[in-house]
C-alpha cells in the first residue's frame, strides 16, 4: 500500500532544495521557503502557508501518530523511557536514552549510578519501530514532503508493533 507524493515523479529535491540562493532558501540551505524554481506552483504549491489546512492536516496526523508511537515504544522500557528527549525542547528526538559518558550523562539504560540496567530486549519490529520513528521526526517536513508514504509507513508501524 506504499504510495510516493507527486513530487517524486514531477520535481527533484534539488529543484526546490538547491534552486538559485534567495534569500535564506536555496543554494546549501536545503530551505525551499518560497523557493520553487522550475516547480509548476500553480497546481502544487498555491496558497501552503503555515496555516493552510492540507498542509497543516498532514503535519497534524504526522505529530499525532509519532506521539503514540513513541509512548509505545517507550512503554517497552517498563517504567523508563527508551527514546531520549531533548534538553532544548523535552520532545522524544529519537536517540535511545543509554548512557554514554560523553553525550549522554544522565541517559538511563546501562547507566553505572543506576546499577547499569540491561536495555530491554526488542523484536525486529520494535526495533523496526524505533528506526522509523527516527526518520520521520529528522524529516523537517513534519512528514509532508511525501505523505502518502509516510503516512501508510506510521500506520504499518503502528499495526506492526
């Protein structure tokens, strides 16, 4: 059931991605922000704003649906969160809570002031879960750059778990 968006057939990350610098957008940035050199904007692009509700409709679902794949992922951890959150925000970002000595001090998994606690065992598809989630909380889109896909690969991930 895995659709792609239109944008993989009728555009290139690059024509929007890395277009002619404007501005922040373009060039090195990977910003688009306005930025749809060669895009046809007429039919793909015309009025998405921060408010516009397709846009805003995607990005819902996507935030919605990476929130109970997280609690379910961190409910694996028996009372100890699994997924990290960051200082700066206090979102899951996707990092596994471990300790590490130089990057993660307070981390909880094998940490030595917490009697180095074994991380839980994961089935492929826990484990599966976990990398997904990765990938669409790093996608700055929010999951809008292809929703159909990445709203059909939450929705297996969910089912699979």
């Amino acid at each position: 059931g895995y659709t792609n968006s239109v944008h993989s057939t009728t555009a290139s990350c690059a024509s929007c991605h890395m277009a002619s610098p404007s501005g922040l957008a373009g060039g090195h940035s990977f910003n688009s922000a306005g930025n749809y050199s060669g895009c046809n904007t007429t039919n793909c692009h015309t009025g998405m704003s921060a408010t516009n509700t397709t846009l805003t409709g995607a990005q819902d679902y996507v935030t919605t649906k990476l929130q109970e794949l997280a609690t379910r992922i961190n409910a694996l951890g028996d009372g100890h969160d699994i997924l990290q959150k960051g200082p700066e925000d206090d979102q899951y970002h996707g990092n596994l809570d471990i300790y590490d000595s130089g990057s993660n001090k307070t981390g909880y998994w094998r940490n030595p002031a917490n009697d180095t606690p074994a991380f839980p065992a994961l089935t492929n598809a826990q484990f599966g879960a976990i990398l997904n989630y990765q990938l669409i909380f790093r996608d700055a889109s929010k999951g809008v750059h292809n929703y159909p896909y990445i709203k059909k690969l939450l929705d297996n991930t969910l089912a699979a778990f």
